[in-house]
C-alpha cells in the first residue's frame, strides 16, 4: 500500500500551511496558528476591529464579553473558504440567569487526501482542527461588560477505508479566552473593548517532536459612534472602530481599522483594513440584511496568504434570532 501523499507527508503539509501563517508574522513559526484565522463575515468586513463591538455570535472568538448584554437567542453558522482550509463555525447563544452563555464548535477542514495502492484510491485521510469552546458573558452596572470562553483544541488525523498503514493521531490543548469591555464618558458612548486569547497549554503531536505554544494575542480597541450623522439622517448610522493587536509568539504590533454603515437597521455596509495578518490582510468589505428574525452576512479581504495565491478569502454567516 501506499499513500498519496504519505502520512508523514499529509502531516508535513498541514505544518507547512500553519507555518507558512506564522512566518508572515515571524521568522518563528507555529503549527498553532490556524487558531489566528478570521472567524465571521461581520468582523472580517470591519477590518477583524471589533474588540469592542458586539458582532453577535461572533464574540465567542473575538472577545466574550460583547456578548453580555445580548436579549436574545442565537443560533449561528459562520463559513470561511480560503486557500488554507474550508471553515465552518457553529454557535449557539443564549441569555441566562447568570448571564449569557454559548457553545460554539469550529471544524477546520483542510481536504481529504487519497491513501492509494496498486489498484487504485483504498482509503481516504482526514486532517482537521477541531475547536470546542464554551462561553459565558456578563454585564456589570451599566458600562463594563466581562467575558471568558473556555476552548478544547484538537489537531488530528483521521482516516477512512484501508488504513493499516497510515499514522493515524489527534493532539489535544487547552486554552482560556476572556475580555472586558466599557462604555466611556463622552458626547458620543464610546466603547473601549480588552481581550486576550488563546492562554493556555502547549500542542504537542507526538514524542519526537517539540510542542507548539498557542498564539496567545492581546488586542484592545475602542468603537465609536458618529452620532452627528443621526441629527441630519434619522434612518442612518455610522460607526467607527479601531484596534491594535500584540502577539506574544510573534512579538509584532498590528493596527486595525473598520466602519460600518447601517440603513433602516436592516442594511449593513462595511469597510476595514488589517495590517500584517497572513490570511484577511490588506482592505475588506462586507455587506449584511436583516429579514425578520433571519440576519446574513458576507464578506471578503482582498490581501494575505490566500488572495496571494489568487483566491481572496470569503466568509458567509447566517443567523437566526429568537
């Protein structure tokens, strides 16, 4: 038997590809960096600027506290299409007793590869990231909001069919996400958002070889809403947001911008640039529609490590609220 590509190599590659992530932030790269790639088509559209927004479900991996003060119900699907990988985020958030809680699962899937003998395909390898996180979020007074997700990571390889031959494995860590936000004094309420993630254990894949630490990244921002617009438009909103982003792996400081325009708070336009991201950098728009209890979003950055190989990344989510 043998395999196309080979375990070792399947495994290789999937290394690369984290890899190559890394390095366009470091020369130090990581096979943990997959967990720096955008998740939702609202954040990707406003530049990944909103440590102080509440993008909705999305907060679960941008910073949980936007989450506290949210009234209803969510149930959610976010799905990302890149060179790297197809990405499909599921969520669901509900206000509580002690404050909001959600579960959220995220599936990295990075394509099957055929494991072959003399005859012919026999088998099918499966690499994925796996990404479970739970969240609980909570307002305090009426200004500060506090938030912590706790995620289950698992980097494996499974296989399918005849598979005697293959080096079959799943490598597990633990990582605590939280964050705070609070609304400032001024003219216009500001909000001043604070999150660090990815804190946690290291990834180690097996005894050979050194394990990964987690891209721990701290990010702080502020949102600001230009209420000015509203006293000659009442059916308009404008809003501004800006973030800068520390990773402690990568040892490099990125600024982020973003603005969304919001008519008859049914329909979102949107506009941002990430600096020195490997896959979302460079400029992005995205556009959302609310239909009753039905919200989609989309959304595309045009730079990175995708758009460079000629597919700039896309990312839809839908969501219904209830």
């Amino acid at each position: 038997m043998r395999l196309l590509p080979s375990s070792a190599a399947v495994i290789a590659a999937l290394f690369l590809v984290s890899g190559d992530l890394a390095a366009q932030n470091a020369g130090d790269a990581t096979g943990t960096a997959f967990l720096l790639l955008p998740i939702g088509a609202r954040a990707v559209g406003m530049g990944q600027a909103v440590v102080a927004d509440n993008p909705g479900s999305e907060a679960v991996w941008w910073n949980p506290a936007a989450a506290a003060r949210n009234t209803k119900r969510e149930a959610a699907i976010h799905h990302s299409q890149t060179v790297v990988a197809t990405g499909d985020a599921l969520t669901y958030m509900a206000p509580s007793r002690i404050g909001t809680l959600a579960i959220s699962l995220d599936v990295l899937n990075f394509g099957d590869q055929q494991v072959t003998d003399e005859q012919g395909p026999v088998g099918v390898i499966l690499p994925r990231n796996l990404v479970l996180a739970g969240t609980l979020a909570r307002g305090i007074g009426k200004r500060f909001n506090g938030g912590v997700s706790y995620k289950l990571i698992q980097f494996r390889v499974d296989c399918s069919g005849q598979c005697a031959n293959v080096a079959t494995f799943a490598a597990s860590a633990n990582a605590v996400d939280v964050g705070m936000q609070y609304q400032l004094l001024g003219p216009a309420p500001m909000m001043f958002g604070l999150a660090v993630r990815n804190l946690g254990s290291r990834l180690k894949v097996d005894e050979r070889s050194e394990p990964d630490p987690l891209p721990t990244r701290i990010e702080a921002g502020v949102l600001y809403p230009v209420a000015v617009v509203a006293k000659y438009v009442s059916d308009i909103d404008v809003r501004l947001a800006a973030a800068v982003t520390s990773d402690r792996e990568f040892g490099e400081s990125a600024a982020r911008v973003g603005a969304e325009l919001v008519w008859q708070r049914q329909v979102h336009l949107r506009a941002g640039y990430a600096a020195r991201e490997s896959n979302g950098a460079g400029a992005a728009l995205g556009f959302g529609l609310v239909a009753g209890k039905l919200e989609f979003d989309i959304a595309r950055s045009f730079g990175g490590l995708s758009s460079d190989a000629g597919q700039p990344p896309t990312y839809f989510s839908l969501r219904y609220l209830f």
